[in-house]
C-alpha cells in the first residue's frame, strides 16, 4: 500500500486503496500533470503518457489566469440571448463555420441551459471553484514554485457604455464566487489609459483571482517537478483503450500495449475518442481560442486586464504580452482561421498596445461539455478507469483541485461523492 503525503486536507498518513499500484495518465496538459504530480506526491507510482510538442495544447496557449469569478457556467439563457451581438461576423468572438457538424452538442448544449440545470451546474462549479486557489498554492508549495502563482487579481474594463452597463451588472451583482470586484479607482484607471489609446469609461479591480507567471513555465515545472519526483513521461500516443472483461489496458500507436492497474484519462479534447472505446459517451466538442504574443513590449507588470467590449483579455507574462480571445466551435481538423489573427492584430492597434515586432500565433481547442462542467470520475464500464477532462475556458483555474479530487477518488474508490456533479452518467441519456 503507498503511504499518503501532502494530501489536499493534511491527511498525510491516509493509505491509498489497495489497488492503486501504477496509474497512468493519459495526456499530460495541464489536468494531467496537475493529477499525476499530486498521485506521484502522495507516493502513487505514476506514468504520463503524452505525444505533444510542448506549446501546441491550450495548457500553453491560455489566458493565464485563475479566474474563480467565473461562477456561472456558460451554458445559460444569457449567452443564447447574448449570441447575436458576440458573432464573429458582427465584430463579436463566437463562430461557429459548420453548425450542422455539431447540431447533437449544440442540442445538448440548449438542453443545459434550462434555469434549473444552469443553477445545478453553478452550485456544483462554486464548489470546485472555491477550491482552486488553495489547491493552486498548495501544488505549487509542495514542489517549491510558489512563485508561479501570483496573486494580484485582474481587471476588467469597458470602453463603451452599453459595455459597463451590462458588465456592472454582471459583475457586481452577479455570483461570483470567492472573488470579490470593486470600482476601479480614478487612480488606477488612469494609470490603465495612460498605456492606452482608446478612452476607458470605467472598470473593476477583482480580488481573490490570480495569473500565472508563465504558462510554458508552468507547463516545464510541473513536469520537472513530476520526472524529479520518480513520475515517468512516456512520449506516444494511445492509439485506443482494448477493453474486456471490465478491465481496460492501453494500445500505443506503436503497437505497444501498456497494462495499468489504474488509467486516468485526462487527454483534453483526445478524450473523447478514448472514452468511447469503453461505451462511454462523452460528448465533448473543440471551442477553439486564439493568442498573440510579442516578446518585445513595454507593457508594465500588472494583473491581466479585460477589455470586455472586445472580449480579448491582456496578459503580461514573463515570456511576453499575450492578447487573446475567441471561442471557434469546431469539428476536428479544421486549420486555422486567419481572420481571428488578423482581427487580435487590429485590436493590439486599436489599444495601442506597446509592442513591437511579429508576434507568435497561436491556435488551440478547449475541451468542452454541453453544460460547461468537467467530467471528473471513474468509467461504468471499465473498473481500471477514471477520467479528468473537459474543463472548458477553465482547464487552468481548475487543475489543481481537479487533482484534489482525483486522489480521493484513488484514495477510496468506493466513494464517488467527491466527484459526483462531475460524472459522465449526465450524458447517459
Ligand atoms: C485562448 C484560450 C485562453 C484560455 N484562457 C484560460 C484562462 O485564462 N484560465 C483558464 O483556467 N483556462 C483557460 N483556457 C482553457 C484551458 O486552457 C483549458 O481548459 C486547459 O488547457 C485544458 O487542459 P487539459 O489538460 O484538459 O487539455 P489540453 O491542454 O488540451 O491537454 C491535453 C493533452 O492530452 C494529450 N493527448 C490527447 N490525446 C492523446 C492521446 N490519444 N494519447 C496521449 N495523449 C493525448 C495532448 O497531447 C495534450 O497534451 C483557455 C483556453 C484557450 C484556448
């Protein structure tokens, strides 16, 4: 049995279940890493396997921030009425090019947006989300990179006043959370403009949120930290999960096949496919978002800012300033669309953003659910299985307690209630 240690409640000397032997993760974005380094930390033998060029995931290509004001899930009346004025092809940041190709999530996704589904979702995403900055900081802490987490809020700012009318609202009473927003002062905002072209009207300074240093760093700590500790990193890609008997074992795309006494699937948008060789549904879709990012700039080291009229969000990293933005539903496959590129470039000009020289673009999907939660639990088919994926716009704000949960769902297999909002039986119908 593997002795516990700095577990997410102290529970230190807790034994993990019998059975929890080698766990293999599948994927090793963000989600992956923050499971395997917390199994790996509490003594669980633990391999990733993961084929990806670092950068290519949304691990690398987000926002960079821990946004737990972000309550409501998006799966909401509001969004479906707030549609027209987002299109892509009004100015806005939703495209959606082939509909017809996703009509079964968008169906489903319509289903979730009944008010009493969007009130469950929001309980069982403040729950979740209550969690994520201590489990952050406790990751963090316990592999010795506490300062990737910086914790000084973010703000959100309006240039319009359709933009603060509806953002005030939204934002100041609406749920959000463990976060607290306050006007930004005539001091700060001032401050804002000074680096800025167009007029600001107003904005907000939320407290309780973060960002992360740097993403890729993260990314490269995380894994570090997980190699340093004995975790291994296998470089493939599983091909499928060969199934019988309840049981589960891994096929490489080599023609390798891995047994594993315990599987988490936590392969981003990959995961899907790998669920459904266990007759398991999940009906996960691409939301694609797109950044910019110029390693030469002069934008000061301040928390990331919204422009929510434009609905991109700035983000000073220690690699570069990052602007980024869209969500592109999309079947797999499909290249990227250049326009989004070209429509970031015009909004760094519109703000006057101070960066010079070509900026790097990227492009990379979302995982995401119909009703915008994750899918955190254990397979009903295969008894070796369990799965963390579908973390939508909030894959990093969520990866540490995801993590939390997915070793006590290892600690005790018998119960579920950890993870039970969580689970793809929501989709069984
Ligand atoms: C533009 C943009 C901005 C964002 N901003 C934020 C933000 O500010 N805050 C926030 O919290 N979230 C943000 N997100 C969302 C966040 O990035 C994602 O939710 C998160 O990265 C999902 O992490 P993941 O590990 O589940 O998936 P991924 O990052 O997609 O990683 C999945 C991994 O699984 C591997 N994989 C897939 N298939 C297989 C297979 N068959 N075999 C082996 N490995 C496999 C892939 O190679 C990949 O490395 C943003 C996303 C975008 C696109």
């Amino acid at each position: 049995m593997a002795a516990v240690t700095g577990g997410p409640d102290g529970a230190g000397e807790r034994g993990l279940h019998e059975d929890a032997g080698r766990v293999v993760v599948v994927g090793g974005g963000v989600v992956g890493l923050a499971c395997a380094l917390r199994l790996r930390l509490a003594g669980v033998d633990c391999l990733v396997i993961d084929p990806m060029r670092d950068g290519e995931a949304a691990s690398w290509g987000n926002a960079g921030h821990i946004a737990i004001e972000q309550v409501a899930p998006l799966a909401s009346w509001g969004t479906v009425r707030s549609l027209p004025r987002r299109w892509f092809g009004r100015g806005g940041p939703v495209d959606v090019p082939r509909p017809w190709a996703i009509a079964p999530w968008l169906r489903r996704f319509l289903r979730a947006c009944s008010p009493a589904r969007h009130a469950a979702g929001q309980q069982a995403l403040r729950g979740l989300l209550a969690e994520a900055m201590p489990a952050w900081r406790r990751l963090l802490q316990d592999i010795g990179r506490p300062g990737l987490l910086r914790e000084s809020g973010h703000c959100v700012v309006w240039e319009t006043a359709d933009g603060e009318r509806r953002g005030r609202a939204a934002w100041l009473h609406g749920d959000i959370g463990e976060a607290r927003a306050t006007p930004l002062t005539d001091k700060a905002l001032a401050m804002l403009q000074a680096r800025l072209d167009p007029p600001l009207r107003a904005g907000l300074h939320f407290e309780g949120s973060a960002q992360v240093a740097d993403t890729g760093q993260l990314m490269r700590d995380l894994r570090a930290a997980l190699l340093d500790r004995g975790g291994q990193w296998l470089r493939a890609k599983v091909a499928r999960l060969a199934h019988a008997d309840g049981h589960a074992a891994i096929l490489l795309d080599d023609g390798r096949r891995i047994e594993a006494d315990r599987i988490l699937i936590a392969a981003g948008p990959g995961s899907k496919r790998l669920m459904a060789d266990l007759d398991e549904h999940a009906p996960l879709i691409e939301e694609r978002g797109y950044h910019l990012q110029w390693r030469d700039h002069d934008w000061p080291d301040r928390p990331p800012v919204v422009f929510e009229d434009r609905s991109v969000i700035l983000t000073r990293f220690d690699g570069g300033l990052r602007l980024a933005g869209f969500v592109e539903f999309v079947p797999p496959g499909m290249p990227p669309d250049v326009r989004k590129w070209q429509r970031l470039r015009a909004h760094a000009l519109a703000l006057g953003l101070p960066v010079r020289g070509e900026p790097e673009a990227w492009c990379g999907a979302r995982p995401t659910l119909p009703d915008y939660l994750p899918a955190i639990g254990r397979s009903r088919t295969a008894g070796n299985v369990c799965y963390a994926f579908g973390h939508q716009h909030l894959g990093l704000t969520l990866a540490a307690a995801t993590a939390d949960r997915v070793l006590a769902l290892f600690r005790d297999p018998g119960d579920t209630s950890p993870v039970a909002p969580y689970g793809l039986q929501r989709f069984a119908d």
